[in-house]
C-alpha cells in the first residue's frame, strides 16, 4: 500500500518559541525510524499523554515528537520477515512520545520489537480501549499474582476507580475472580463503577487513616493517586497483601511507616508500563485478550476524538475530570 506524500500528525515542539503543539502536516521520512509502518486506526488518551501535550509534565526527551504512548492498526511496510502489510498490531509504551514518534498520526513508525500482533480475541479498537491504561491494570494484577495474590486475602482497592487504568483495574480485577472495593472523588459515578465489576463504591474520604496501621480492610489494591491515599491502602492492607502503585494523579509524595512491611508483610509493588520486558508484556496483552478481558470495554470507551479534539481532552484530564477512556480516531 503506498503511503501519502504528507498525512496530518498532532506534534509537539518545544525551543526557543516556547512549549507547542497542534496538527501538522508530516512525511513518512520525518519520523523516528523503524522497520515496519503502520496505517494508524485508533490511538487514546491517557494522563501522561495529557502531561506530554501541554507541556505540564516532562515526558518528552526530545524534540519535536508527534504525541500519542498508544496506537493500533495495519501494517503497511515492512523490513521485518516476521510482519507482513496487512498484519495488525498494536504498541503501547516503548518510547512512544517519549523518546520516538507516537500514535497521534494518520501513520506511525514503529520498532518491530515493541509491535505486538493484535490477539485473536482483540479488535484495533478494543485494543486502543484497553491501551496504557488496560496494560498497566493487567501489569499490576500479573506482579501482583506472582506474589501471591489470592481473592481469599480480601477484597482489592482501586483509587482512582474513575479514570482510565481505574476503571480497566475495577473491570479486569473483577474478571479475574477479585471482590474490587472502587474509591473514586465521583459520587455520581458509583452506580457506572458498580457496573463495571465494582462490590462497592467508597468515597476518597472513607480511606482515609492517620495511623501507621488500621484495620486490614483489604487484600490488596491498585494505587493511582498516590499521596495520604497509597499511605492508607498500605496501612489496611491484610497480612502479605500486594499494593500496587501506578499513579501520581493526587501526588509523586509517599510519607508511610514501616509497620505494614515489617509486622504484616505486606509488599509495596512498582508498575512502570512504558518499560515493561517483552515477554512480561506479551503475557499481559494474552491475559487481556482472554480471562482477563473486561466483559463491558464498549461500556469504557465513553469519549472518541480526532486530533482536533485532544486539547480540550488533554485540559479536562487534567483537571480530575476523567470517566473511563478517551478513544482518538486517526485520519
Ligand atoms: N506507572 C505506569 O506505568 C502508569 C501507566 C498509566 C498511568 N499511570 C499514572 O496513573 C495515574 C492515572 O492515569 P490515568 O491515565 O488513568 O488518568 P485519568 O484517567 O485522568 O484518571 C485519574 C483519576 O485519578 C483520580 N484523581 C484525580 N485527581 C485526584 C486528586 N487530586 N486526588 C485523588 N484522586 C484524584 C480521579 O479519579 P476519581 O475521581 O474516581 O477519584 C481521576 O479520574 C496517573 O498519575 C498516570 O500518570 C501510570
């Protein structure tokens, strides 16, 4: 297939005329190099793509990149013998608008090493439903596992249960024979969550613990806001329960004790999505296209853009007002 003399890109600049970005108008030969192109269908909006795009975060490493840390659609070149055009694949993390051009693009240039072939049980566009956000809930749940998580040590606590990895976390945890407890600032959001998968829906407030340990209230849990909120989900944490922290939408600050480490044992567990290792994240997007996959991800995807629309996406995520996913349909 051959691929237009210039297609519409959603680039950011930073230099001396300050922090930018918008549409423009890109050749093939202006992108990071790869070994296979794809015609771009679907890409979404998650909160580091909110923080690239306005320049209110330092994702970036170098300018100009077209934005976008997730992306799904068809080959169309390909100088790698194991993809061939008309394959679909998907990428999330590896560089994406970090250190290369990402998904924001009519066309995307990828790494064949970071491509994954779409899973059968997967579509282009559940798969951009699931993007960064479902990677990382399905990354914690994985490490979490294998250390030993069971649903017989309680119930799992998600914060931040509105927003992208927190809804995917409530929905792919209860898929996965977990009781989920979904803490979210969104009383009007309880009865969505609860259709999700959530057993219960707790305001943030209803967390809340001063003390170094409290009641063991859960299992475990999926942290995304960091802050007094990781403390508390550290401090009611059952013996040798996993707490999984994801997320910094509150605070990067964590003052906690010891005393859950070292007379519960519970462990505190990182999730880096963008760097996960080949094999750990072939198993995940396995895992997520079959008995993890979210039995409602139609009922996630409650927002779909184009390029023209992300701004105002990337300002309104910014702001805490995020409900599930924000899908962007590429041109
Ligand atoms: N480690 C990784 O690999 C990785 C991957 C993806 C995302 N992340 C991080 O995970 C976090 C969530 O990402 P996302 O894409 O899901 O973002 P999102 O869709 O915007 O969701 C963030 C949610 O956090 C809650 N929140 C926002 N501001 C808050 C505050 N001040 N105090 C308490 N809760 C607050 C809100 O949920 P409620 O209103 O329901 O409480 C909001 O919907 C971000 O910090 C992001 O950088 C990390």
């Amino acid at each position: 297939m051959s691929i237009p003399a210039t297609f519409p890109a959603f680039r950011i600049h930073s230099d001396a005329a300050g922090y930018r970005s918008g549409i423009e108008s890109l050749s093939i030969d202006e992108l990071a190099p790869g070994e296979i192109v794809i015609k771009a269908a679907y890409s979404s909006v998650n909160y580091k793509d909110a923080l690239a795009g306005t320049g209110r975060g330092k994702i970036l490493r170098r300018f100009p990149l077209v934005g976008g840390i997730d992306v799904a659609g068809h080959v169309v070149q390909s100088r790698d013998p194991a993809f061939r055009e008309g394959d679909a694949v998907l990428c999330t993390g590896c560089g994406l608008s970090e250190t290369r051009d990402g998904g924001y693009a009519a066309y995307a240039r990828l790494e064949s090493r970071w491509a994954i072939p779409l899973p059968a049980g997967l579509g282009l566009r559940e798969a951009m439903v699931l993007g960064t956000a479902g990677f990382t809930a399905g990354l914690a749940l994985l490490r979490m596992q294998d250390n030993h998580q069971h649903p017989d040590l309680g119930p799992l606590a998600v914060t931040g249960a509105s927003g992208g990895v927190g809804s995917l976390a409530v929905a792919i945890f209860s898929r996965a024979g977990y009781t989920v407890h979904a803490v979210s600032g969104k009383a009007d959001q309880a009865g969505w969550l609860r259709s999700l998968g959530a057993a219960e829906v707790l305001g943030r407030e209803a967390l809340s613990t001063p003390r170094p340990m409290d009641s063991a209230r859960f299992g475990g849990g999926l942290d995304n806001v960091g802050g007094p909120m990781l403390h508390a989900l550290l401090a009611q944490t059952a013996p040798y329960g996993n707490v999984a922290t994801a997320g910094l939408a509150a605070s990067p600050e964590l003052a906690t004790s010891v005393m859950p480490f070292i007379i519960r044992g519970v462990s505190l567990i990182g999730v880096a999505s963008a760097g996960t290792a080949r094999g750990q994240r072939d198993e995940v997007w396995r895992r997520l296209s079959s008995d993890w996959k979210p039995a409602h991800l139609e009922a996630l995807a409650t927002r779909e853009v184009g390029l023209e629309g992300l701004p105002a996406v990337f300002e309104d995520m910014l702001a805490g007002n995020s409900r599930g996913r924000t899908l962007v349909r590429l041109p």
